[in-house]
C-alpha cells in the first residue's frame, strides 16, 4: 500500500510536553548553535530528570529528530510499552539527527514517549526536540490534498461577532480567524479521508477543544510562549468516505488568551477509473443475444464436469494423506474507527499490539494480521489489560519560557489548492520493527505531507 510521510515541528500542540514548566523554548540569542536546528532554529529543551514529551500517530514508521551535543545526556524511548534507552552525548555537535526511529511498524495506533534520564552528578542534563516525522499508510495513491482558505463557506463562526480577522505575512492568505471569546466555535463541513487544521500558537493563543462528528471532544493546549503561525492545531485521518464536521472551541485559561485559525488541508478519497459500456449502439442484435445464451450454457456444463472431477480428485488425496497443516486465520471480525491525532478522552482504547490476547513484538509474524485501519477492533479472547491512555495529563501552564520571544517565520507552507498525492511508494510485506541501532537513518523518501518549502 502506498504510503506517505507527516512533519510536525516541536511547537505542535499534537506534542504533550510534561510536566508543566519543565520545558522550554531554545533561544536564537543564548545558543550560539541554535541556527543549526530546522525551522530557523526552533527546538524545545529539558534538564529535569523525568521531563517527557509524548506523541500519539496513527501508521508504520516514526522519527524524533533533535540534536547530540556536548552537554546532552541519557534519555528514554517507551513505544507502545516497549522501553529502550539511549545517550544523546556526542563530542561533537550533531544537528536535526534522529534521536530515536522505528521503520516496518503495524499500520495502526502507536503511543511513543522520549524521557530525560540525566544522572543528577552528570554535567549533561539536557534532551532536546526539533521535528517529529512519522508514516502513514494512504488507501488510494490517487487522493489529492486540498486547502481550505479560513474564509471559505465550510467555514462557520459563532457567534460571528465573536471573530475578528487579524492580518499578518505569516498566514497562508495574509488573515486568518481569531477569537477571545470562551466557548466560541468555528466549524468545518468536509469530504476526505484526513484533514488537518492549522493556524497559530504564541503565549496568547489559549487551550482549545476539537469534535470530529460525533467522537469525545478532545482537548489541546495552544500555549507556547513564542508566536509560531501555520502550525498543525489538529490531525484526523481514516475517517472514511462521506461528510464530516469538525468543531473547535476556544477555553480560555486566563483573560485575553484567543483560538485563531488560517486554513484546513483535507485529503479526499481519490477515484477509481470506473468501467463503463458502449453506449454508441442502440442495443444488441438478436442474434447476439442468441450467441450470449449458447455460451452461458456450454460454460455451465463445464463447470459441472470440473466440479465432478475435483471431488473425485479430493476424495483420493483425502485417504492419502490425512495430514493437513494447521494456518492462521485471519481475524473474525473487524469494526473500522476513525482515528484522530492526539485525544485525551479516549481512555479505554488499546493499540493492537497490546489488546487483549494480542502477541507481543517477538511474537508477531512477519506479515502481521493486524488490519490497516488505524483504530481496527480486532474480536479476540484474553486476560484484561491496564486502559490505554493516549496522552499524559494536560499542563497547567504553557511550557516555561527561559528566553526572551523572538518571532520566527514558520517554514510550513501549504501545497498548491489542489496537489496530486502521486509517485507514492509501494513497500514489501511488512516485519516486526527494531530501532535503528546508530539512530542515523533518515526516514524513506516517500512523498512529503508535512508543507515544508
């Protein structure tokens, strides 16, 4: 199945930094280094022992990019509960590198966290996060992205004297919507398979809520202390064909703090070439059909004769041999539910690998039996297991800034209205994953959704 590669930076509120305070931004004007992360140097740091950033993606591979310096010490990987460790020490300074990756994952729901484990006797306390690139499986290499201008009809605000549309270079078409108002919503009507929103994020945007039809709202924080524009607020993919609705809404945590909103990119379902009759005829001769109404006959006869054959072939192998291997089966029932990026309401689900009765990561086989929907209900048997909890608990606070603010210009940027998602690749059967063990290897070069020029 063709498949498609996702970038978020680390000022993505699809990124759960925790606990609250212990993070902050990476300064322009302290690091001399800092231009050497991506995004104009933007990254996210940490010295608390403890301090974790946790993400939820739905598909087969992901990649945590940062830097190993000189001052960096050990960190941990937790990937759907499979813990690896790692040191982020090097001598000399590498940048925008892979802290951590896993290729030939099972498409599906995956949790990963990275953790500070600093020895508090080390003089190598930090951990930091630049991007995070993961790789979803696309269903139909014919689908095409289009972008949603905030100002389209899909679009509803209300109440609509609750928005204003402030202007800046840094949106996609020089506005965008932006409200300080607690409880007002902005909706989208949408046909696709997946959609993200993006707008902006800054200390005065605010914590905000998203319904996607009718599933749990989910909640998210849009407060970082330096204002960042055409950042991914909300991802949702597998929604399956048909009309969907999202809502979001602002909840202010203190006065003044507002939700704004640029544009939407969704991914429609793509197109089958359909088969269609010759229409340029009348209709068909008589004795066309008379020549249709022979064939069906003597095709029919041959298939009785085959059946007769095969039966009495069966019946010999049968005393034969009465040996038969046993084979999988695949699962008995499947139930398909969207899966959206990042909720916090969804306490009771379990990625597939670690459901009831599932087999753990040695035990999976090589061509896995898990559906490709990402949410996939797979009916099994089995002891019970802890609830699956998507994210840590939301911060109090946005993430502590150390540095004054500084605006950057964010390096997404959206594809053309309508962009072909072509030349997509198409990858084996996949295996069982393991981490690349030098955390050198850049993710596959398939096509790129992550609207970087």
């Amino acid at each position: 199945m063709p498949r498609v590669n996702h970038t978020i930076d680390d000022r993505s509120p699809l990124i759960r930094y925790a606990p609250a305070g212990t993070w902050s931004l990476g300064s322009r004007t302290l690091d001399p280094l800092a231009s050497r992360y991506s995004n104009n140097g933007t990254f996210t740091l940490c010295t608390t022992v403890g301090a974790s950033a946790t993400f939820t993606f739905n598909g087969t591979g992901i990649w945590i990019h940062g830097a190993r310096r000189s001052n960096h010490g050990p960190y941990e990987i937790n990937l759907d509960n499979d813990v690896k460790r790692f040191d982020g020490f090097q001598a000399v300074e590498d940048f925008t590198t892979p802290l951590f990756s896993a290729d030939n994952l099972f498409n599906g729901l995956h949790t990963i966290s990275i953790t500070n484990r600093r020895d508090t006797s080390d003089a190598r306390p930090y951990l930091d996060i630049d991007f995070i690139t993961w790789t979803a499986e696309v269903q139909n290499a014919s689908a095409s992205q289009v972008v949603i201008p905030h100002t389209a009809g899909a679009f509803q605000y209300e109440p609509a004297s609750a928005w204003n549309q402030p202007v800046s270079a840094g949106f996609n078409s020089t506005t965008a919507h932006f409200t300080t108002t607690t409880n007002a919503e902005a909706s989208l009507s949408f046909t696709g398979s997946a959609i993200s929103v993006f707008g902006a994020v800054s200390g005065t945007t605010a914590p905000y809520s998203v319904q996607l039809d009718n599933q749990p709202a989910q909640n998210f924080d849009g407060r970082v202390n330096e204002y960042t524009p055409k950042t991914m607020l909300y991802f949702a993919d597998n929604l399956g064909p048909g009309s969907h609705t999202l809502k979001m809404v602002n909840l202010p945590a203190a006065e003044g703090q507002g939700l704004l909103l640029d544009y939407a990119l969704v991914v429609d379902g793509g197109s089958e070439t359909p088969t269609t009759a010759d229409t340029s005829s009348g209709g068909m001769s008589s004795g066309v059909i008379a020549g249709i109404a022979v064939g069906a006959v003597a095709l029919l006869a041959s298939f009785v004769v085959a059946f007769f054959f095969w039966r009495k072939t069966a019946g010999r192998s049968k005393r034969a041999s009465m040996v038969i291997e046993d084979r999988p089966l695949p699962p008995s029932s499947l139930v398909y539910t969207p899966f959206t990026m990042g909720s916090t309401t969804q306490s009771e689900l379990l990625p597939p690998s670690e459901r009831p009765g599932a087999p753990s990561a040695s035990e999976r086989p090589s061509n896995s039996i898990y559906p490709r929907s990402s949410m996939s209900q797979v009916s099994s048997a089995g002891g019970s297991r802890p609830p699956y909890t998507a994210n840590p608990s939301e911060p109090d606070s946005p993430r502590e800034r150390s540095y004054p603010a500084s605006v950057s210009t964010h390096a997404y940027h959206p594809p053309d209205s309508k962009r072909s998602m072509v030349q997509l690749s198409h990858t084996a059967d996949q295996t069982p994953y393991s981490a690349v063990p030098d955390m050198e290897e850049s993710p596959p070069s398939y096509d790129h959704a992550s609207y970087r020029q």
